[in-house]
C-alpha cells in the first residue's frame, strides 16, 4: 500500500521555465511533508519541508504549496536549472513524539532541457 | 563536516557469506537510519537508532543485523542474503530522531548484490 505517490514518473521542462513536481498522500494522519532531490550515484537531499499548518513555504527558487483536503502537494521550481535535473522524492512522517520515520514517495525524474 | 559516509561503494557477496556495510558520521547526530532501495522504488526504512539504541526496526528478517558501537558509527552486518536483497542500501543521520523532520542528510549508499 502506496501511501505518498508521486504519479509522474518523469518530467521535462525547459530551461528558465517553471517545473512543477505534484505528490498526493492518502494517510490524513500525515502532518509534515519534505521534499528530497537525488543525484546518480549519491544519496538524497533534503530540499525543503511544510507542516501541515501551512499552505505554503518558500525557499530561494523552491516552493512547497499543500492542499491538505486534496491530500496533495506540489514543489514549484522557478526558474528551472540544468543543474536541478535529478530525482525528487516526496516524504511525509507523523508526529509521534520523537518516534517518527518518512515515508517517500516513488520519485520523479526531472530533466532540464538547455 | 556534513557528510554521511558510507563504506563499501559497492559489494557483491554470495548468499552463504558475511559481510558488513559501514556508516560514518560527525555531525553529532544522534539519530542514524538505514534505508533500502530497489530500482524505481522508495527507500524503505529498515531500521533507526536513537541515541545509540534501536528504536525501529521494521519488521526485518534476522539476516540483517544492525549495530551502533558508539554516536558516530553504524553498521549493517548480512549474513546468509538472498538475492532478493540486492538492492542500494542507504545510511542518514539526524541531530534527534524528533526533528528527522526537519533535516536528515544521507550517504551515497552502498550497492549490494547477492548472488
């Protein structure tokens, strides 16, 4: 049972244009969201998080918006670099008083194209 | 320092060896996971050590033994794996189990195959 999807395998976005990376989580109880990119060869990054108390969060160029009734979540990358190609990997744990643990998500490819 | 290391890069073993995967860091975490990976899936978590104590094991067969001598080192000890367990297995730190929220740094990890 696949409780965070990230339903787009791949994704191809021109340079300098904006890459939207869409993840949906079927677990309400999940209250903190993360968003991993992972290059060839080595192993995942935390890029940015959200609590469920937020809709938004913004860092640099990255922006995580959640729709906690839709039960999704997005990471907008703008403008889109070469250097952002990779695999992003959705994440999403429960708050259980230092117990928790992610979840992740199958991952999407993103290519920049020059 | 924000590095996980992760020793050996790569290991090939036989299904009636005994090998072990290292895990180093020096960040003062006290927090290390280890995940495992299969092609085009997510990583798995597999087990977590808070404060040099497991404090998750996810229902993993007894082949894989984890070990925490001390804050900055985990190991991952196999014995008697089945090829099903090749995969790319992957260490991460945390400051504290609580806050893996907020930001857990992982290795490059170590690709198994079990022949």
């Amino acid at each position: 049972d696949q409780q965070v999807k990230q339903n787009s395998p791949s994704l191809s976005v021109q340079e300098g244009r904006i890459s939207i990376l869409n993840c949906d989580y079927t677990n309400s109880m999940f209250d903190y969201f993360l968003w991993y990119k992972k290059y060839p060869a080595e192993g995942p990054t935390f890029l940015i998080s959200i609590s469920s108390i937020k809709d938004k969060n913004e860092d640099g160029r990255f922006t995580v918006f959640l729709n906690k009734s839709a039960k999704h979540l997005s990471l907008h990358i703008v403008p889109s670099q070469p250097g952002d190609s990779a695999v992003y990997f959705c994440a999403a744990s429960i708050s259980n008083f230092g117990n928790e643990k992610l979840t992740f998500g199958t991952g999407t490819r993103l290519t920049i194209i020059p | 320092d924000t590095e996980v290391t992760q020793t050996p890069k790569h290991l090939v073993m036989g299904m009636t060896n005994k090998k072990s995967l290292k895990c180093e860091q020096h960040m003062g975490h006290r927090a290390m996971y280890w995940y495992k990976q299969k092609a085009k899936k997510p990583p798995e978590l597999m087990f977590v050590y808070s404060y040099e104590k497991l404090s998750i094991n996810e229902s993993v067969p007894s082949r894989f033994s984890p070990e925490c001598p001390n804050s900055s080192l985990l190991n991952l000890h196999l014995h008697a794996l089945q090829p099903e367990d090749s995969a790319l297995y992957l260490c991460a730190s945390s400051q504290d189990q609580g806050v893996i929220n907020t930001e857990a740094f992982f290795g490059q990890g170590t690709r198994l195959t079990v022949v």
